[in-house]
C-alpha cells in the first residue's frame, strides 16, 4: 500500500486552506457588518495556504524560507484565527494577538540553539500554537452565557484540543531519525499531523460557519418575534407561545390585560416620540 508523505499532506492541506477561506469570505459579504469574524478567519486560512507551501518544498528551498518564514506565517494564522474569536465576541481587535507570537518565534530562531535543533523549533512553535488555540478556545467559551449557540461548545472544545494535541507534538520529535528530511519521518508524524490538517481545516472551519449561521437564525428569529420598540413580544408570537403553553396544560393559565387610560393625550401633546418613550418605560 503506498505511502502518503507529509509534503503531499501539506499540498493538500493548502488546498483546503483556500477553500475554507473562499467559503469564509463568501459568508462574510452577505453581512460585513454581522460576519466581521469571517474576515479575519478567511485571513487566517489565506495566511496558512503559503505556509503551507513553504513547508512542503523543504529541503529544496532555503531553509530561511521553508523554516523561518513559513512558521512565521504559521502563527500569523494562528494569530487572526484569535483575532476572530475576539471579533466574534465584540471585543476589540488588538494587533498583539496576531503579532505577539510571530514575533517571539523570530527572535527565538536568532539563536543558534533553536535555529539548528529541530527538537527545539517544534517545542517552541508548538507552545506558541498551542497558547494561541487556548486562549481561542476560552474566548469562544466564556460567550456562551452572554449568548448560548449550539455549536459553540463544540467549537472552544474542538480549539482546545488542538491546543492539547499541539504540545504532543514535542513528545513525538523524540526518537525521530529524520530530523529535517520531511520525505522520511517517521509514520507517527504522518498520522498526527494528518490527523491535525483534518481537524483544524475541515472539521474546525465548518464548525466556525455553523456557529456564525446559528447567530444569524437566532437573530432573525429575534427580529421575527419581538416588537424592536418595546422589547415584547409581537402579536404572533405571544400567540404562538401562548397557545403553545395552554396545549401542555389547559387548567392553568392566566392573561393581565393593562389599559393606559389617556394615552392619546400623550401623543398630541408631546409628540409620538415621547408617547413610544412611554410605551417603551411601561
């Protein structure tokens, strides 16, 4: 049975990069203003397909290329996949979760005791990546109280379990004969790494859509079911619920019916801009 290498695994996953980040922009321009998370994901795809790249022609570039740079924009990926979540979230953008663990990794590769070990580049890039997924995972996380989505459990778990099987990777370099020949290491690399391209490009990148999709339905449901002044329920769906309510239960049920006496007095005195201020305070 023939043998997939990882350069191949590589040029695989830079397609798949560029799908997932067209199928992101794509989400984003039916709504900028509500998918403003989708941008810096499909930024964060475009940014891993060239890493990608470099990667997989190791060994027949520079090393500065295919090591230095391509991990560069590794974790520039990285970086804008945090970037996002925070977006999702409506904090602010700060540009030191994208640039903060390039730039540890470029100055951690000036000394020759990381440059010229491949044992001590993946501990270093893999903490990196590993810190960034986390701190990912606990953003998505902690918006599940201000706003419950279903898929949003799935996706802090799925990012923290990346984040997990990152530091594994350190574990797996021990013992490996072919430090920089990517061609010829060993076949637990191959499975993992395999194992991480299906997970953070397939599985990661549709559960992301399926997250912003449910934000979106619940939105329009929101939109469908409460009156935008009052904050209530509209005339449909309080009846929907209502006879919803008194199906489950026929015996018990009650309805307060208020009356504001004089209301039009309101109106033609203050304005209709004061009479829905009214509305809106009872």
């Amino acid at each position: 049975m023939p043998r997939i290498d990882l350069p191949t695994l590589l040029m695989v996953s830079t397609a798949l990069f560029g799908l997932m980040a067209v199928m992101f922009l794509i989400t984003w321009r039916q709504d900028r203003r509500a998918n403003g998370a989708m941008l810096y994901w499909a930024g964060s795809h475009l940014l891993g397909a060239p890493a990608c790249v470099l990667l997989a022609l190791r060994g027949e570039i520079s090393g500065f290329l295919s090591i230095g740079v391509a991990n560069t924009l590794v974790l520039a990926a990285f970086g804008t996949l945090l970037a996002g979540a925070l977006a999702f979230e409506g904090r602010r953008f700060r540009l030191p979760a994208v640039l903060a663990a390039p730039t540890i990794w470029v100055a951690a590769i000036q000394s020759p005791a990381v440059w010229g070990s491949f044992p001590a580049r993946v501990i270093v890039i893999s903490a990196l990546i590993s810190l960034l997924l986390a701190a990912s995972a606990v953003v998505i996380w902690r918006g599940q109280k201000r706003e419950s989505l279903p898929t949003r459990p799935i996706v802090a778990v799925l990012l923290g379990f990346l984040a997990a099987a990152h530091l594994l990777r350190p574990i797996l370099t021990v013992g490996t004969p072919a430090l920089e020949d990517l061609t010829t290491l060993g076949s637990r690399w191959i499975a993992f790494i395999g194992l991480q391209i299906l997970l953070q490009e397939v599985v990661l990148g549709y559960a992301l859509l399926s997250m912003v999709k449910e934000r979106g339905e619940a939105r329009q449901r929101a939109a469908a079911e409460i009156d935008s002044l009052t904050r209530a329920l509209t005339r449909r769906a309080f009846f929907d619920r209502a006879t919803a309510r008194l199906a489950a239960d026929p015996s018990r049920g009650a309805v307060l019916i208020f009356d504001l006496d004089r209301f039009k007095s309101i109106n033609d005195t203050h304005g209709h801009l004061v009479g829905d201020r009214v509305l809106a305070d009872f």
